[in-house]
C-alpha cells in the first residue's frame, strides 16, 4: 500500500496527525512493535522528518502514551456536581465503556508499556494514581469512612476491575449493563469494608 501524499500541515497538526497514527497502530500491536518506519509511511513522509517532530523513538513513545493515558483519564472524569451514587456510576461506566471499546490500546498501555518500556513507566504510573484517586474520592462522597489501607483498596479494586472488564463475555445480551453492575457492586463491597472495623481486625 503506498504511502499518501505529503500534505502541508504545521508543526502542531502534524504531531497530532503522527500521534494519532501511533494510537492507531497501538490497538494492533504492543508498544514494542510500534514501528516509527510505519508511521512516517502512513504518514506519507520520511521517517527523517518524523524525528523533526519527535525528539527521539523515545519522545515519539511518550507522546503516543500520554496521548492514550489522556483519553482514558477524560473517559472516566465523571461530572463533579453528580450526586455521589450517579458520580460513582459514571466513572465506573466511563471505566467500563472505555476498556470495551479501546480493549487493545489498554492492555497495551497497562500490561505492556509499563513494564517493558521504562521510558513510559512515569506516564502510565501516574495515570493509575489518577484513577486510585476518583476511587478514593468516590469512597469519600458516598460517605464511607476514612482509613489508612484506602489507598490499597483502591489499587486492588482497579486491579480487580480491569480483570473484570478484559475478560468479561461481552457477546452475551445486556453484557455491558450486567458487567457495570458487578463492578459497582466490588466497588461499593471492597470499599465498604472500611465501615465494618470488626471484620478488618478480625483478620
């Protein structure tokens, strides 16, 4: 398939353009298949003039991920004047529906990225602990107490909810409705064990 033309665009445009390029490819193949060589062709430039626009392999990496890490991060921002059971369920949807529906991209950037490119650790790193903090804050606004294990539970929950959503069967009718469910369900069940202090110390 030959490359496209070379169409005019400025500096910013064509960043976007090859991001977005590299986010396409990112739902095909892992990080370390995402070839720079590619890109610059479906771009329909050189891969020289690729590195005009990106510092390095390495930059261009980086850009790809923040720009994934964004759109994630945007997709579960619920509104914040939602009373605390609708805020809740839209971030858990927005979790959901974003996990479904971009499945590649997620465990590409969560299973891959982190652990086998340390140039993108950072990125992905401190997206999970903007996630662990809407859980944090969704604890908080349904008027669960405080505890010092809080933020473990919200990176257990987050674990356990990506499991749930990457495998859940989403063929099967009303999938997605009954997958919310039972992840608001593990959501309000893990977290709500920090107002039964007995069943904690009891352990």
């Amino acid at each position: 398939m030959p490359g496209k033309r070379t169409t005019r665009l400025t500096p910013d445009q064509r960043r976007e353009q090859l991001v977005g390029i590299g986010l396409e490819m990112l739902a095909e193949r892992s990080l370390d298949e995402l070839s720079t060589d590619e890109v610059a062709r479906r771009a329909g430039i050189s891969r020289g003039l690729l590195f005009h626009y990106f510092d390095s392999k390495r930059d261009f990496y980086r850009a790809v991920v923040r720009a994934a890490c964004d759109r994630f991060t945007a997709a579960t921002e619920p509104d914040g004047s939602l009373e605390p059971v609708a805020w809740m369920r839209a971030f858990i949807t927005g979790f959901v529906a974003y996990v479904l529906e971009h499945r590649q991209v997620y465990l590409a950037l969560v299973r891959g990225a982190a652990g086998s490119h340390p140039a993108v650790t950072d990125i992905v790193g401190a997206t999970r602990e903007t996630v662990a903090r809407r859980v944090r804050d969704g604890q908080k606004r349904l008027g669960l107490p405080d505890a010092p294990r809080l933020e473990l539970a919200s990176r257990a929950w987050m674990a356990f909810a990506e499991e749930a959503v990457v495998n859940w069967p989403v063929q099967e009718p009303d999938a997605r409705e009954e997958l919310c469910a039972f992840v608001e369900s593990s959501f309000v069940s893990l977290l709500g064990l920090f107002d039964r202090p007995g069943v904690l110390a009891a352990r």
